[in-house]
C-alpha cells in the first residue's frame, strides 16, 4: 500500500500565540515537508486547490514544481484540482509541466471542491456546479488520452482537431477522482474506470465502504480491468509519542482551521472530547503513537482494500516543527510496520 500525506497549505492564525504565517512563509515550509516526505521514503504528496484568504495554494501544479526540484521518488498531485471552474487544458498543461520537471511523477486528482469562491472568480455559475466537472472531466481524459482533440459541450468552446502540449513523461496522466459521500460520484469513477480517492473526515469509517464496494462493482461492470480499480483514503490524522500528545498537539489547530473556515465561533464546533473521540479504532481521526496509527491504517485497508492511504497533517497552520516530526515519524516508523503487515498478508 502507497503511503502519503496531503495538504490544503491553511494560513489561519495560530490559537496559542495568535501569529498568521504569511502566504510566503507558509508555502516555503510547505516545500521543505514535501522534501522531508520524499527522504523517508513516502509515496505520495498532495496539495489542494483553494482561493480563499485563509489558504495559500491557489495553483498546486506551481507549488510542487517548486518541490519536485528538491525531490527524487514522491509522486506529486493535486488534492483535489477543483475541475468544475478549470479549464481542462490548462491542467493538462500545467500537470504535463509538472510531469517533465519530476521526472514522470505527476498526477491529478480532480474534483468539485468543497467550496464555492472559484465559481464567480472564474466566471462560472455555481448551480452549473456537477455538469461542468461532469464535462471538464470528459475533455480531461480525451487530452489525455490524445495529442490531437476534437471535441464539444456547453460551457466551453470547441476544439477542432488542436494539439495540447507539452506532452508528460508518462504515457497518460494519472487522474483520480476525489469523493466525499457521494455515490453518483462513486458510480461515475467507476464507469470510468478512474482510481477513487475517498475522503473520511468523521465518524465511523466502516459506513462507507458501500461506496467503496459501489464503485468497484460499477468499473467489473463497465469492463475495466482489475488493475485500473483503485481505492485512496484521505483521512485527517497526526503522529506523535503517544494519542495523548497527538491529540493534545493537533486539536487546537484543528479546531481553529474549523472556525476560520466554517466562520463559526468554538461553541459551535467539536470539542476535544468529541476529537478524541475519532482516534478509537473505527473513527475517521488516524491520530496517536506510531504504533496506533499503523494499526488504523492496517484496520482501514481491512474495510476498504485501499491500495493508498493518504494523511492531512495537519488540519490548521500547526508549528512547521511539528508538522516536520509527525512526517519523520509517519515515514520512519508508520511506514515500516504498515509496509510488512501488507507484505506478509500478500504472502
């Protein structure tokens, strides 16, 4: 199984000190997570897409060309690339880019986005919010799949037989698609063919392996095959010494990235019993000691299958410190035991 982290790279201010991080200092220690991701031998490393004050990544595909200057292996995505108010050739474009700079180690996850500002900044109407992904989606993988495109729909003009370059290293992108609980959006990948990226960020995680078990049965259906049918878990969660102090370190950031984006007091929000609450075994919360966070990760690939588990550490501008050692302690010790329980159940 594929290890990773991702980031909506959050510049809200700190709850201890009440300090906001600039926008340039924010994405510089962004870049130096992605290099400590790839030196302890992590998969993945994602970066969503916002345009709002509070988030600095408003193009992804520019941030990890930064990184993939300073790293060797990670694969590099987009989580998520709000497809419904981009236009598919620039993200072809720009991912191809990125592909060529990282030595073929680019991907897209494309999705609907959980918030609305790009719609108007883009000149999109967001009641057109599922038919514009639904055909942005169409025109991505007919890039993809060819140099040359003809094509047309509603929202955008055609193309008639135009080239899209530069072209990647890789024969085709790898485009996933993100999901929150949705099972059109479930079915959709599935026909398509496309790998699924599932978001979980409360409750009980078992509740939706339906639509993990919804979307395989859609691409057997379709007649794809096996090794195209892929499943991610994108779950919030933190590394420390001990659930003590992962919770205890993760919770104030977590609670304020919740009030700035949500622009609703503390009263209203979870309180730090009902956080710990998501670290038991089946909560979506994949917090603790290097040793509980293994064996949620081992206890989520149980339920789904997952081929890849991806981390947001962490939810708010937790201390750069901090995030630092929760990446070494996911890649040095997490990844090891996660890594030979896959192994010996392979066997």
């Amino acid at each position: 199984m594929e290890l990773g982290i991702y980031s909506f790279a959050e510049v809200v201010g700190d709850p201890k000190t009440g300090r906001r991080v600039s926008p340039q200092e924010r994405l510089k220690d962004l870049v130096e997570e992605i290099e400590l991701a790839d030196q302890v031998g992590l998969d993945v490393y994602g970066l969503g897409e916002h345009h709002r004050e509070d988030f600095a990544a408003a193009s992804p595909a520019v941030v990890l060309a930064a990184a993939a200057a300073k790293t060797e292996k990670i694969r590099l995505t987009s989580a998520v690339t709000v497809l419904s108010s981009s236009d598919p050739v620039r993200v072809h474009q720009d991912f191809s880019t990125l592909d060529l700079l990282s030595g073929g180690r680019a991907e897209i996850m494309a999705g609907r986005g959980a918030f609305t500002e790009s719609f108007p900044l883009f000149g999109y109407d967001v009641s057109d919010y599922d038919a514009l992904f639904e055909e942005n989606l169409d025109l991505l993988l007919k890039i993809r799949a060819d140099e040359k495109v003809t094509w047309a729909g509603r929202h955008r003009a055609p193309l008639s037989n135009q080239g899209v370059y530069p072209r990647p290293v890789q024969d085709q992108l790898p485009v996933w698609v993100g999901v929150g609980g949705s099972p059109s959006s479930a079915v959709r990948a599935g026909k398509l063919g496309l790998p699924l990226s599932l978001g979980i960020i409360a409750g009980d995680v078992r509740r939706f392996a339906p639509l993990a078990d919804l979307y395989r049965a859609t691409a057997l259906d379709a007649g794809h095959p096996e090794s195209a049918i892929k499943v991610s878990i994108n779950a919030h969660g933190y590394v420390a010494d001990s659930m003590e102090q992962a919770v205890d370190l993760s919770f104030p950031y977590f609670q304020s990235a919740m009030s700035a984006f949500l622009n609703a007091p503390s009263s209203a929000l979870p309180t730090k019993q009902h956080y710990a609450r998501d670290t038991s075994l089946q909560g979506a919360l994949v917090a603790g000691s290097p040793e509980e966070v293994a064996e949620k990760i081992l206890f989520q690939q149980s339920v789904f299958g997952n081929e890849r588990f991806l981390m947001q550490i962490s939810v708010g501008t937790m201390p750069h410190k901090e995030v630092m050692r929760s990446i070494e302690l996911l890649g040095t010790r997490v990844a090891p035991i996660v890594r030979a329980a896959s192994l010996t159940s392979a066997a």
